[in-house]
C-alpha cells in the first residue's frame, strides 16, 4: 500500500532491475523444483522400490515369525497344563483302585469269566457237570450282575475324570 505522494521502492526501480530480479527469481524457484523432481526420479527407481519391497516384505515375515512362535508357547503352555492335569486325574484314579482293590480285583475276574462263559462246551463236559454247572452258571451271572455294576461305577468315575481334564484343557485353551 502506498502513501499519497510517495513512490513506492519497485515503482522507484527501474524495468530492467525487476525484470532481472523476476527472473533470478524464476531460475531460482525452476532450480528448486528440478531438484525436488530429481529426488523423487531417485525415489522411484526400480532399484529403490525394490529395496523397499524387499524391507516391508523382511518386516512382515519376521512379525509373521514372531506371532507363530508366541502361538507355539501358549499351545506349549497349554499341553503342560493338560499332562498336569491328565497325569493328577490317572494319579486319583490309582489311588481310588488302591483304596477299593477288591473291585479293581472283581472286575479282573468278571472278564475272565465273561471270556469263559464264551468257550463253548463239549458234550462230553455237558453231561459230566450238567449239575454243578447249572448252579455255578446261576452263581456266575449273579456275580457278573454285581460285577457290571462295579465297572459301571468305575466307569463313571474315569468317565467323570475325563470330563474334568477335557474342561480343564478347554478352559487353558480359552485364556490363550
């Protein structure tokens, strides 16, 4: 803005200083911008994005590397869990065999006298043992009877046993 009576400094100047200094100034802003054009040719070369490829995809394998390896320690930890647990249910079932041996013992013989009860017999031990046979057969599924039972019961509690290490692994496997 000018003051009434007062020449500005360019209108003081003569043409052919502004029109020298107009084009210092254009060869300069052209300088600059033939620089910044020569950087970016750099930038994008077909060896530097190659480089650059070459950096993201090292990047992404070693990130890759690093989740699959954090996923095989938590699986790890994970199997630790359910042994320790698989091995304190199979400790449990033992000691409950030890403190009942005579069923552990019972359900022995119902099996050897299941198989037996199978074989078939000769006409010849038919006719010998018709008798005492029919009363030890009598007994025996009397005894087979109490005998299911107790496996029944043994069953349930291996059956219970593993319903408690499958959840036990379910929920180690769940906090992972």
């Amino acid at each position: 803005m000018s003051i009434p009576g007062q020449t500005s400094q360019r209108e003081g100047q003569p043409a052919q200083q502004r029109v020298e200094r107009s084009e210092r100034e254009i060869e300069s802003t052209r300088s600059a911008i033939t620089e910044d054009l020569r950087a970016l040719g750099e930038k994008f070369t077909p060896e530097h994005i190659k480089d650059e490829a070459a950096g993201m995809a090292k990047a992404a394998v070693g990130a890759a590397r690093e989740a699959v390896s954090d996923r095989v320690e938590r699986v790890e930890d994970s199997l630790r869990r359910v042994s320790s647990q698989t091995r304190e249910v199979a400790h449990r079932q033992v000691e409950r065999a030890k403190r009942n041996p005579f069923a552990l013992a019972g359900v022995g013989l119902l099996a050897g006298l299941g198989i037996g009860l199978l074989i078939p017999v000769t006409q010849a031990e038919d006719r010998a043992l018709a008798g005492p046979s029919r009363a030890i057969r009598e007994q025996a599924h009397g005894t087979l009877a109490a005998g299911r039972d107790t496996a029944r019961r043994l069953r349930s509690g291996i059956e219970d046993a593993a319903r408690e290490a499958k959840e036990a692994f379910q929920e180690s496997t769940q906090t992972t």
